[in-house]
C-alpha cells in the first residue's frame, strides 16, 4: 500500500455577495506574475477574474484552476437570491471556450499558485472588504508517483500537442528568470 504524507491544501473562500467589483485583486494577481516582479499590471495576466454584470449587480470572482483541453459539453445555469448568472460564471478552468486565465501573449494555461512562497495571497490581502479569504487544511495524500507522473505526462502531453513546444519551453523560461 502506498504510503501517506501530510500536505497542506489552501483555498480561497468568495463571498460573492461582498465582492464590489473594484478588480484590485486582478491587479495585485498580475503585478505580483509579471516579470520582473511588480514591472506592470494588466488583468488579461491575472489568475484571478471578476465575472462582473454591473446592470445586474453581479461580481463573481474566479480564480484559476485546471487547464482543460476540450470545453465541457454539459453547462449550467444558476438564479440566486434572484440573480440568474451566466455559464461558466462559476468555472475556475482554463479552457478552449473563453478568454479568461490564458497568458495574453502565448496563449498558455493561467493558474493560481496561492502566491507561492508569499505569507498570504496577495488578492486576500488586498480585498479591502474581505470578499477573499484564506482556508488551508491538512490532508493525507498518498505517495503515488507513479499515478502523479502519469498525470503529469499527460498535461504536458496535451499542451505540447496544442501551443507546441517551443511556447512551453519559452514560458518556463519566463517562469524561471530571477526578479
Ligand atoms: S478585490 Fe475584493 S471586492 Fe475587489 S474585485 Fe477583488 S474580490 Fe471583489
Ligand atoms: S492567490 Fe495569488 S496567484 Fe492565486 S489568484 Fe490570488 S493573487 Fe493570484
């Protein structure tokens, strides 16, 4: 049997309701991932969207997720408290059916990365109306690096397949360059 570990897995908590639409988290979001750190700001790079419909008084924020390689066949509608939202509103995955969570100049897969190695995501910090909290909890996750690998493959395999390698390897590059 494989063994277990401890890891800690952290979430964001959106209270829709609170959200106002100021957008400074996909502000904070992008300036934190441009590269240099800090050198501009456009919300296109961000890894969290305001879903926003200012006539009907709705900002969802999303924040990014999975990349998929094929949009979903099946897609839902939700009315809460009498908002009727719109599809994918609700969606966090990087996806071939919208523009959100895609890097503006290579068109690769956004995701969230809980603002790695910073004491606290910076969109939670800057949500002056605490629209955005932080929840971390311990799981045990198995030590299965076969199965994890072979996801791995199979993510890379598929974004080569779609934007070619040379992209990948130019936005690692990107990734990696010291601030
Ligand atoms: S900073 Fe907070 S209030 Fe402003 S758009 Fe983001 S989640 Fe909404
Ligand atoms: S936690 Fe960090 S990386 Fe994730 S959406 Fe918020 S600011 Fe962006």
């Amino acid at each position: 049997m494989a063994e277990k570990q401890k890891k800690i897995i952290k979430t964001l908590k959106i209270d829709v309701d609170k959200c106002n639409g100021c957008r400074a988290c996909e502000v904070i979001c992008s300036a934190f991932h441009a590269s240099p750190k800090y050198s501009s700001n456009n919300p296109a790079r961000s890894r969290i969207r305001i879903i926003r419909d200012p006539h009907r008084d709705i900002y969802v924020p999303v924040y990014a997720g999975e990349y998929t390689v094929a949009e979903c066949a099946g897609r839902d509608k939700y009315t809460i408290d009498g908002k009727e939202y719109d599809e994918c509103s609700f969606c966090r995955a990087s996806c071939p059916s919208r523009e959100e969570f895609k890097e503006p100049d290579s068109g690769l897969p956004l995701k969230c990365d809980m603002c790695e190695g910073e004491d606290e995501p910076l969109c939670v910090k800057w949500c002056l109306v605490d629209a955005l909290q932080v929840e971390e909890r311990e799981e045990d996750v198995s030590e299965d690096e076969e199965s994890e690998q072979q996801d791995l493959d199979i993510g890379l395999e598929s974004l080569a397949d779609k934007y070619g390698m040379d992209k990948i390897v130019d936005a690692l590059a990107r990734m990696n360059e010291k601030d």
